[in-house]
C-alpha cells in the first residue's frame, strides 16, 4: 500500500503546482492500511487541516483512478496518535512528535523509504503489518522511550539543499533495467559517472516522460558520491536553476549563485531543461556557466523531454553547450524489457507474481515505466488490501482503468471536449487567430493531447496547423500557468477529470 501512495503522489505531482505539492501532499506519509481504510500521516495539525480542506478530494479522486474506488482515507498527525495511544496509558508524558515523521513511522514498526519522495521498495504488506503494531500499543512502548519533544519542522521546507534537492535513494545504476530502448543511455551515463571521458565530459539524456532520464541522472549523482569520487554533486532542475538564480538577483548575491555552480560543483545535473524557454537571463548565465564547468572537465548531465535545438525561444549559444557532448534518446522499452522491470520492481516491493500476471501487465501497459509501476503497485496492493488471489482477474479488474481511458482518446476526442466547454470551433483552434479567446483553447487542447495521446509531437503540432516548436510551446505555456494555483488549474483539474471519467466518450 506505501508504494500505491506513492503512485497517488506522482499523480498529484502532475496535476498540483510544484511548491503547493511540495508543501501539503509530498510531505505525507503513509502510515496505514486496514479494511478498506487508509491512514496517512501529516507531519502536523496546520498540515493535516489544510489537506483536508484543499486536498483530500484530489486524494480520493487519485485513488480511484488507479482502481481504488471505494477507500476511506483518514488522516493522523503524530501529536494526535500519541495522544490517542496516551489515553490507555497510565502516565503517558512526552511523545514521539519529538521524534518527527520518519522517527514515529520506525516506532510504530514501519520502514522510512527514501526520505524525499517515498521509496517504493517496501513490502506492499508494510501497511497491515502497521496496522497491528499500533494496536499492540508499540506507539505507547515507543513514547516511553522518546526522548523530550522537539518542534516539528514546517512540511516540504527541508526538500532543497545549497546543492538542490536530494537524490532519490533507489535512482541507483543497479536498480535500472536495461534493454534495447536504454542501452546506449545507461553505458554513456555510467561511463561518465565512472569518469572515463572518451572526449566527453556531458550528456544530454532525451526521453518522454516516464522513460528514466531522472533515474539514470540521479543514478550518477549517486555513483560520484557512494564512489568517493566527490561530493559535489548540483541536482536541479532548470526551474530550481532559474528561481534560485532570480532570487539572488533581487537580494544581491548574486556573485554567491555565480561562484556556487562555476566553481563549487563537479557534479551538475540539470533537469527538464525546456523550462528554460523564453528566459533569456537565465539561458546566458547557465550558458556562462557550463563554459566554466566544461573548461574544468566537469561532469554534466542534461536532461529534457525535446532536444535543445526543437525548443523554442532557445539561444544558439546554450543550445550548442547542450548538445557539446553526447546526446542519447531513450525509448519506451520493449515487452521483454517491460516484463524484466516488472520482475525487477516486484522484488522491490517484496512481492511475488505470478508470470502469466507480469506477462499481462507488460502487454498492456506500454507507454512507459511510470504506467507500468503504477500498474503493478495497483494491483499488489489490491491483493493485499483486499485479500484477493493474484490472479489474471484481479489484474484485468485494476488496469482497466488506466487502459480504458488510454485507448479511447484520441486528438479529435480532445477537440471537440475544449471546444465544446470553451464555446470555439474547431476551424478555431486550427485557425491562424491570435485572440485570447482562441490562443488559450488551442494551447490547452494541445497540452491534453501530448499528455493523454500517443501522437508524437510534430503530428500533434500538424493536428493543429501549428509547428512542432508551437506545439512545445504551448505545452511549456500550459505548464507554467499551472504552477499558479487558480482558476488556470481548476479549469485544467476539471478536464482531466472528465477525460479520466470516461464522460466524454
Ligand atoms: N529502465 C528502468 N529500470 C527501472 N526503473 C525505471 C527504468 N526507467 C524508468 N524507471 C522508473 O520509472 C519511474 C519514472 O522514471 P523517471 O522519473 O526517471 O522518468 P523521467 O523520464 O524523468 O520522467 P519525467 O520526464 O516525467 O520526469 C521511476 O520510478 C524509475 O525508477
């Protein structure tokens, strides 16, 4: 059930704005599973109330699109456990809120994951095992043992470090599959990791969502570290590069942000380096700034969804500091390699299914490794949580739902969807007009089809008689006004909700 969570908050990922996410849903944990109900922990009350007025929807809405349709999800605080476990306690003082999230999941007898985003490594049983820890009283033998309390940090404020955000523990070289779709990809990135240049000290890692570019990125970062190669090590992504560097402007450090990545970085990976579209300022520091790291023969991973000569608004000076070293494409990995990520993550999750099951899952989940670990989680946990054989039915039963919608929707589907909630026509959105009333239509019609279509980009761009760089464009246009919560948001939460739905077709 921790790594059916987990999926829940990748999910969320996509559709909340980043530091919203970062601030209320990334820092919940699981804590629970038992008779249909789930208990997630909230670092504390001003959290757990604000997830419950804002987000608990979105939760339940998460849940049931991976096939969960009927859970109850009840939030905890540790305040609020320890207080119940305090009850039965004949002197019950102090509490485990001392010892924060990670400190009363141990107690309460469940492993921590990684401390960022949540490791999917463990047991899918990890919840029930939990669930009768709390009611043997462990909290109340743990609290005894607490030492006195401590004030609990503010959710999400420690996600980001001087050097950026930290490394998911299990991006590691040896938990990444390799196969026909990747192997170029991995040989390079480890090559570098392990320092043999061969006349490259950069890579550009260039794949679709859900494909590995963070996996096998941070998978160096790791490697450079765990080797005692350096500790240097810079993982950010191009918008963290870009607020830091916009932050420093307005406070006048920026000789600190200069001298930080120029000179204090043997690592530096970049992340989802189309956000850099249109910022002129940042594009020439970043440019300056690869001059210094690439004369000093350091080591740089870039990686995007486009290549940097498809985006638009891109200078040519960064463009070709990009591309200076190799540039390696990641496709979406075939069906022997589906079924040797799925053995590979079932072991993870210790969990055990049976071959006929990880055979079906891999044919039908094709797009990419997050569908097919979000299928598999799925269906481990609804055999844990239910009890249920795991079997070829119970598969059927929860991929469905992810399949169903995939299927049914197609770029023309999405047309007439936008344009029959924004009043346009279709002759509109394909149409030269520049007007508001249309612009912002045809980019949100643009954006659904890229993220619930196959179609690749430049097809998608035609659908619309627009290039392939407009089409980029308005995808990087429809991201950006996501981030500010608001009716851009709603309205964009509303339509995924009526493709996901179903209604529509
Ligand atoms: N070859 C692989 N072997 C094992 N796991 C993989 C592989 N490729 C991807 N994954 C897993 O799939 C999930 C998604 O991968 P990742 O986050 O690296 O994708 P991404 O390309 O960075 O996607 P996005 O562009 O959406 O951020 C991760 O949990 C990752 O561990």
């Amino acid at each position: 059930m921790e790594s059916l969570w987990n999926n829940v908050k990748l999910k969320m990922k996509d559709s909340l704005p980043d530091h919203s996410f970062r601030m209320w849903i990334q820092p919940i944990e699981f804590l629970a599973s038992e008779n249909s109900v789930i208990t997630l922990l909230c670092p504390n009350t001003f959290s757990r109330k604000r997830v419950k007025d804002n987000y608990i929807q979105g939760i339940i809405n998460e849940f049931s699109t991976l096939g969960f349709a009927d859970l109850q999800i009840e939030l905890e605080t540790p305040e609020n456990i320890c207080h119940n476990s305090s009850k039965d306690s004949p002197k019950g003082k102090g509490g485990a809120t001392g010892d924060g999230l990670s400190g009363l999941k141990k107690k309460f007898g469940a492993t921590t994951g990684s401390s960022q985003k949540g490791s999917t490594s463990d047991s899918l049983n990890k919840g029930l095992l939990l669930s009768d820890a709390k009611s043997s009283g462990a909290c109340l033998n743990a609290r005894k043992r607490s030492s006195a309390p401590k004030q609990l940090t503010l959710p999400g404020l420690n996600l980001m470090f001087d050097s950026g955000r930290i490394l998911k523990k299990n991006y590691t070289f040896d938990q990444f599959v390799v196969g026909d779709n990747n192997d170029f990809a991995y040989s390079a990135s480890l090559s570098l990791a392990q320092g043999a240049r061969n006349g490259n000290s950069a890579i550009y890692l260039l794949a679709g969502t859900g494909l590995g570019k963070s996996h096998l990125s941070q998978a160096v970062g790791h490697h450079a570290m765990n080797q005692g190669i350096t500790d240097k090590v810079f993982y950010v992504t191009a918008e963290d590069f870009t607020n830091e560097m916009v932050y420093c402007l307005k406070n006048n450090t920026i000789n600190n942000f200069k001298e930080k990545y120029r000179r204090k970085c043997d690592v530096l990976i970049l992340e989802d380096v189309h956000f850099l579209s249109g910022k002129d300022a940042t594009q020439k520091e970043l440019a300056m700034t690869l001059d210094y790291l690439l004369d000093a023969e350091k080591r740089l991973i870039f990686s995007g969804c486009y290549l940097p000569g498809e985006i638009p608004k891109m200078n040519e000076q960064l463009k070709s500091r990009l591309t200076m070293g190799l540039v390696t494409k990641m496709d979406a990995p075939d069906f022997s390699t589906r079924v040797k990520i799925l053995k590979k993550k079932s072991k993870e999750y210790g969990c055990k299914i049976p071959n006929d099951v990880t055979d079906y899952i891999a044919q039908e989940l094709c797009d990419n490794v997050r569908q097919l670990e979000s299928g598999l989680a799925g269906v481990a946990a609804k055999a844990s949580l239910m009890g249920e054989m795991l079997n070829i039915d119970l598969a059927r039963s929860v991929l469905q739902n992810i399949t169903k919608t995939k299927q049914a929707i197609t770029v023309d589907v999405i047309k007439k969807l936008v344009c029959s909630e924004f009043g346009v026509t279709e002759q509109d959105l394909v149409s030269p007009s520049r007007k508001k009333k249309h612009v912002h239509p045809r980019q949100l019609a643009i954006y659904l089809a890229r993220k619930y279509t196959d179609q690749p980009l430049k097809k998608i761009g035609k659908s619309f008689n627009r290039y392939h760089a407009t089409a980029i464009y308005s995808i990087n246009a429809v991201e950006k006004a996501m981030k500010k919560q608001g009716p851009y948001s709603e309205q964009l939460n509303y339509l995924y909700n009526k493709i996901e739905s179903g209604k529509i077709i």
